[in-house]
C-alpha cells in the first residue's frame, strides 16, 4: 500500500527548486533591462557627431565653393558643347560634300560603262577644293542643225585657239547631242566627222529625240557634273544668241549661293488638249482643267548652281520625266532648298529690242524671237544680232570673272 493510500502527506520535493527558479526569473529579468538600456544608448560613431557652429560655417565655405566651382564647370561645359555642336556642323557639311562627290564619281563611272565617251580635258580630284570653271556651257542640238551650229560658230562661240584660252578663264562650251537610233549609223557618222573638225561636241549616252529632251536634259546636267568641276552649268538651245561675258559676269554675282536656279521664270498654262504644241498628257497632275504649271525658268537657256547639278546626277534614276523640259526642270527643284532667280536678261527679244537695252548699257545676256521659242530663221539671221546686240570680242577677252 502507498503512503498515499494510507492518508499520508509528504512534503514536495519539488518546491525548493520551484522558488530558485523564480528567483532566477527575476534575476534574468533584471540584467535583461539593465542590459537593454545600455544597449539603447549607442554612442555616434566617430566622424558623424554633430558639428560645431565653427565646424558648421566651414561646411558652408566649403559648400559655397562646391557650387561655384560646379557652376563654373557647367558652363565650361556648355561652352564646349556649342564648340562642338559647330564642329559637328561643319563635319556634317563636309560628309555631306564627300557623299556628294563619292556619288558624281559612282554616276560618271556608270555612265562611262554606259558608253560616254570621256573629253581629255576630264575634271581630277584637287585637294585644294577651288572650283576649275565658273561655267559649263551647253549648247543643245540636234543631227539636223549643221547650219545652226555654224551660225553660232561664226558669232558668239569662239573656235580653235580662242576656244583652249577661253577654257583657261573657266569657261567650257560644247554642243551636246546624243546618238541616233541606230548607234553608228550616217548621222552619228556626220557628228563624228564634224567633231573632228572643230572639238567642240559633248557626246550624251542618249537616244536622241523632240519627247526624248527632258532625258537629254538630266543626262546633260549628269554629264556635266562629272567631267567638269564648275560653278555653274548652263544650258542654252543652238538658235539663240548669248553675250558670253554678260553671262559669265551674271553667273559670278551668285557664286556664293549654294543652290540657285537662274532664268527667266514664268508659269505657262497646262495644256490638256492632244495635239497642240506642248501638250502635258499627265495635265490631271497639275488641278483642274485651266491651271498653270508652278514657276520654271524658260527653256532657251537657264543655268543652275553645282549641288543643283550633283542632285540631278545622283538622283537621275528617279526623278520624273514631263513633256516640257523646262517644266522637267523645275520640278525637279520644287521641293529642295534652292533659290530661283528671275533674271529679265537673260530672254530679251531680238533688235530692236535688245539694241535699245545694250545702247542703253543694259547689255543682254541672251536673245531671241517668243514667236519662235527661238531667233527666227537663226542660221540667217544670228549674225545680223550679234552685230546688233553682240558685247562685243574686246569685253570677253578682258573680263575677269
């Protein structure tokens, strides 16, 4: 039997050890406060007290100074960003003039592949960059204009050994044409033979035709371009006559112009009606019946500046072809930066018209008939205006342009 059992209480064994052990849970408390709040009091690190007031007006020097001296690095900054933003400009230019180059040596290479012949006096590259020529003159033709062409000869466009001294001032003429259908067939053969005789032909790789001459007009100006380093290039039709010196002195005012158009601008009505003269078939481009053509330089002679004719030799392939090569012409600018001059001189009327003007000391740079879009009957009558209206052999030889 147990002592219980027998109604027996004895006394815990278990109770002394109960009360050491609140004893210690008081105790572990205690050092856990007092070890708290040693713990809550953290001493600042070295370095990060708080400053004294001298400490602190230092910091403000030193501050102070921090931000003149940013604000002086800042605009030094900006002052070498404008510099380089000047010369990022002028890189640019200069890129944009070699890829200008670059594409007049890829389009003569081509053309030269095409089959057009290469003059002997072909343009190298300098590295100096000065211009050659003020000019490039080119005097458009055709296969039947032998006495035309004689007529200017004879008048305005100087032969042989005046032609060569002519090119030493910077002036380069030449007639342009084509070839026939039949390449190498009679009529070639007759522009060959009257090459030889005189030198004065650009041969176009083009097939000569009356709705073929916007063509002959961008593969004149793509021609041009890559034989000839020039100022300006002009064209001008075989029946009208031409002040050479006047032209040149014309040309020279606006040689600091990058792209200019000079002529005589007009804006002739959109012709619809099939048959008549200068009929535009895409006339439904142009508005409504009645509307006018935008504003082009007559095409008897009118002249544009090297980058106008870079632009026509690097995108030849793509620009569009109407009817009227004048208007071919002016379309091809009507949406770049350049500007169109509206020079009255340049389209005077034959005597008296243009001896009134030269008596006057208006000299005129071209003239000829509106009723024949040309000097009417030229090869008879080019020398009755160029005794008339001619500037004269003494004014070209002395001009300096």
């Amino acid at each position: 039997m147990s002592l219980k059992s027998r109604g027996e209480v004895l006394p815990s064994r278990s109770f002394v050890t109960q009360r050491w052990a609140l004893l210690l849970c008081v105790a572990s408390f205690c050092a856990g406060m007092l070890f708290t709040n040693r713990m809550w009091t953290v001493p600042e690190p070295k370095g990060l007290a708080r400053p004294t007031s001298a400490e602190s007006e230092k910091l403000n020097l030193v501050s102070e100074g921090c931000n003149s001296r940013i604000m002086q690095e800042t605009q030094d900054i900006y002052r070498e960003a404008f510099k380089s933003h000047g010369s990022l400009q002028n890189l640019d230019k200069t890129i944009s003039n070699l890829e200008m180059e670059l594409a007049a040596a890829r389009a003569a290479q081509e053309s030269i592949r095409g089959g057009a012949p290469v003059p002997d006096d072909i343009r190298m590259p300098e590295s100096s960059g000065k211009r050659k020529y003020l000019m490039v003159v080119g005097i458009n033709t055709a296969f039947s204009s032998r006495k035309r062409r004689d007529s200017v000869r004879a008048t305005w466009m100087p032969q042989g050994e005046k032609r060569k001294k002519l090119e030493e001032k910077g002036i380069i003429m030449r007639f342009v044409i084509g070839h026939s259908a039949t390449s190498g067939g009679i009529l070639d053969r007759a522009i060959e033979a009257e090459d030889r005789k005189h030198g004065d032909f650009l041969r176009l790789n083009h097939v000569e035709g009356y709705l073929e001459l916007s063509a002959k007009t961008k593969t004149y100006f793509s021609t041009a371009v890559n034989l000839w380093d020039a100022d300006f290039y002009v064209k001008v039709d075989d029946d009208v006559h031409v002040n050479i010196a006047t032209l040149g002195d014309t040309l020279a005012r606006h040689r600091s112009k990058p792209r200019v158009y000079i002529g005589c601008m007009k804006s002739g009505p959109v012709l619809s009606q099939k048959g008549v003269r200068y009929h535009e078939p895409e006339y439904w481009k142009f508005g409504e019946n009645g509307n006018k053509y935008f504003r082009h330089a007559t095409g008897q002679l009118y002249a544009i500046s090297n980058d106008l004719a870079t632009y026509i030799s690097i995108n030849q392939n793509v620009l569009h072809k109407y009817a009227n090569e004048d208007v071919s012409l002016g379309s091809w600018f009507i949406g770049l930066d350049a500007e169109h001059i509206d020079d009255r001189r340049l389209c005077c009327g034959t005597p008296p018209d243009c001896e009134w003007k030269a008596q006057a000391g208006n000299i005129c740079v071209a003239s000829f008939d509106w009723s024949c879009s040309g000097i009417c009957r030229s090869a008879d009558r080019m020398k009755e205006v160029h005794r008339r209206c001619g500037e004269g052999e003494n004014v070209l030889w002395s001009a300096s342009f």
